[in-house]
C-alpha cells in the first residue's frame, strides 16, 4: 500500500460508487429485468471505479474504512475486500474479516463478493489456509472462493460437509453438488434431515444435481409448507426437478393454497406454456396478484421487456388499488393484451435472456446431464466503454 498524490474528493467518489455499484449488481444478479449485457455495464463501471481505487494507494483505504465507519454494510465492506484482496496485504486483510465477522451473514456476503472479483492467483495463499482454519468465518469464506471458481477441496470437502457448524456445511454441500461429488451423496443425503432448514434445502439442491432428485422432492415439499425458507428459490428447485405434467400438477395445487398462491403464480411462466397468456393477462387486474403475475409473463417470453411499454414503475397510474404496491415495475393488463394480440408479440423482438433465465438453464442443464458441472451463470458479457 503506497501513499501516492491524490486527489480526495475523487478517491471519496471512487469507494462511494464502487460501493454503490456493487449493492446493485447483487440486487440484479438473478433476477428477471437485466441480462448480462446490462450487468455487464454494470461491471464495467465497478471495475473502473476499482481500479481507481487500487491506484490510489493509502488514500483508498482511508476513504473505505471511513465510508464503513459510517455505513455497516455489505457494500462498504465489499469495497474494503477488494483493496485488502488486491493488496494482498495481512494486516487490512485481517481488519476486514474482523468486520466482516462482526456483521455476520452479511459480512461474509460483502467478503464473498470481494473473492469473486480477485483473480485466482492473489487468492492461492489464502484459500488453503481459510479452509484448513478452526474459525467458522475463514472456513465459509474459504468455501465462497472454491465456489466462485467451481475449485474442489479435495477430500477435505467431506469434512467440510459434517463441519459442527452448519454454516459450513451448508457451503460445502452447495459446492458437492455443483462439482458432482457422488462419493459425498450419502452425507448429502443424511443432512437432508438436518435441523435447519436452510440446510435441508442446501441438500435438497445438491441432491438434485447429483441424480437423486426423488430424495429430495420430499423434502422441498415440506419446507415449502412449513414457510421456513423463502418459496421463489425452492419452487423454482422443485420445476426444475420434476417432469413436465408432474411439475404442472404440483405447481396447480401450490396455486390452490392460500400460503404458497404468490409465490407459484410468479413461477408459473418457467413452464413455458403460452395458453396461460389469457389468465396471466386477468391476473394482472388484481393488485395483490399483478407483480407475481409480472414475474410469470417475463419467464414465459425470451424477450427485454424493459424495452416495451408493457410494465410502468408508477404503481399509481394503474388505479387507486395499485398506489400502495412497493414491488416494482408491475404489469400494465391493456398493454400486455395489446402487445400480445395486436401482433407485436415474441416475433418481433431479439431474443433476451435475464440472469434469472441464465440460472434456471444452467440448473435445469445439470439437473438433465447428471455428468455436467453446475455453470456459472453469472458469467456477463463486456464491451468498450463508449458503447
């Protein structure tokens, strides 16, 4: 770390908007609005904003440790992560896992995203002594870095995988899954009795990409009626894993329940059958329904709907009943109809994939090719700045 000239307000800019860059970026990751054009963008300008930052020496880490100072966030420790990571420095590296323990859950997310955009090599003397450590904190993270880069840990993973914490195990059992480790299948399958549900449900998914999908749909059935895990990831596990007039049944008596109807009527659209248009279209009418019924309609057309004037952000255009809904953008029902029965339907535009699409094919691929590796479906696409 080296004191260089700089410029303070510049250096202060750099750490707020990497921060703030970064915070979006993870709202967007999976979701149904932006594709990997768009976050690509986005990444550019995170990186920039990164770069100016690690050229700014001892100035950088004084403005992101001030930023955490008055921030607690994932976001601004995110950026800590980042200097203390390309630095490879032991001192800023451990005042960050400090404040990244001390926020719990949230500190390892922020440190996670850190990890992700390092390059494997300044990771390579860390990862082994994290994994190896006694400390729950360095063993999650060390497990977020073999993660991002789909890396195994051998036969330690095992380990790993009955670790007395179930913060661990729930990270190795992900990552048994997505690196295909059958030999690890009987673990995988003992935790699917696991007191914690998030760690019934980390088991679950693993199953499912190691070919053992009928253990698991017990399994998501249960969790999905006792609501101790949020239904959209579960649901979506749950299609992905079943056959086709399987998976509409189920998802028809997911639609009869009051407790799981929202969450069902925003999956629906995975199902890819265009003769719900109709339905999904009256559905859009009913404000406690219209943002799920908005979900669907993007799962079941491969197209940008940002680029339509189908969805407004403006709840309040849409009626008095509307004016209170947070969730944004919602379906417009007369645009959508126009949009679908006045021929300006699919056919007229490009083909559009939204990370949320990019997850569900890349698990649905696993699931299918029991000899495939989960892909990284976070993968996004650059191109020159001035575009």
């Amino acid at each position: 770390m080296q004191r260089l000239a700089t410029i303070p307000a510049i250096v202060d800019q750099h750490a707020e908007d990497a921060a703030f860059l970064w915070s979006r970026r993870c709202r967007e990751i999976d979701g149904p609005l932006l594709g990997e054009l768009d976050i690509g963008r986005i990444d550019q300008r995170l990186d920039a904003n990164l770069e100016g930052l690690f050229a700014s020496g001892e100035a950088a880490w004084a403005a992101a440790n001030a930023r955490f100072s008055d921030y607690h966030e994932a976001p601004e420790l995110f950026v800590m992560a980042c200097l203390a990571l390309h630095w490879g420095l032991e001192k800023p590296l451990a005042a960050v896992i400090e404040a990244a323990a001390a926020l719990g859950e949230t500190g390892i997310k922020g440190l996670s995203g850190a990890i992700a955009r390092t390059p494997r090599e300044k990771l390579r003397p860390f990862v082994a002594k994290w994994v190896d450590s006694k400390e729950t904190m360095l063993k999650c993270i060390g497990l977020a870095a073999l993660w991002h880069y789909r890396a195994d840990a051998g036969p330690s993973l095992g380990e790993l995988a009955a670790n007395g914490q179930a913060e661990v195990r729930i990270r190795a059992l992900r990552l048994a899954g997505a690196l295909r480790r059958r030999d690890l299948l009987p673990a995988i399958a003992e935790r699917l009795a696991a007191d914690r549900p998030p760690e019934r449900l980390a088991a679950s998914l693993a199953a499912c990409l190691l070919g053992a999908g009928r253990m698991a749909l017990p399994i998501l059935d249960e969790l999905l009626a006792s609501g101790s895990v949020p239904p959209g990831e579960l649901i979506d596990i749950r299609l992905l894993a079943s056959a086709g007039t399987s998976a509409k049944t189920w998802l028809q008596k997911c639609l009869n329940e009051p407790s799981s109807r929202l969450p069902a009527l925003a999956a629906i659209g995975m199902l890819g059958d265009r003769s719900i248009v109709p339905w999904l279209i009256e559905r859009m009418r009913e404000p406690q329904f219209a943002y799920a019924a908005g979900l669907a309609w993007r799962d079941l057309f491969e197209v940008d709907f940002n680029d339509t004037d189908v969805f407004t952000v403006n709840s309040a255009s849409l009626g008095n009943q509307f004016a209170e809904i947070e969730d944004s953008p919602l379906p417009m029902a007369e645009r959508a109809t126009a949009w679908w029965d006045d021929g300006r339907g699919p056919g007229k535009h490009a083909t559009f994939h939204s990370m949320r699409r990019q997850r569900l094919a890349a698990i649905r691929a696993s699931f299918e090719n029991p000899d495939l590796p989960l892909a990284d479906w976070r993968r996004t696409q650059r191109f020159p700045a001035w575009m």
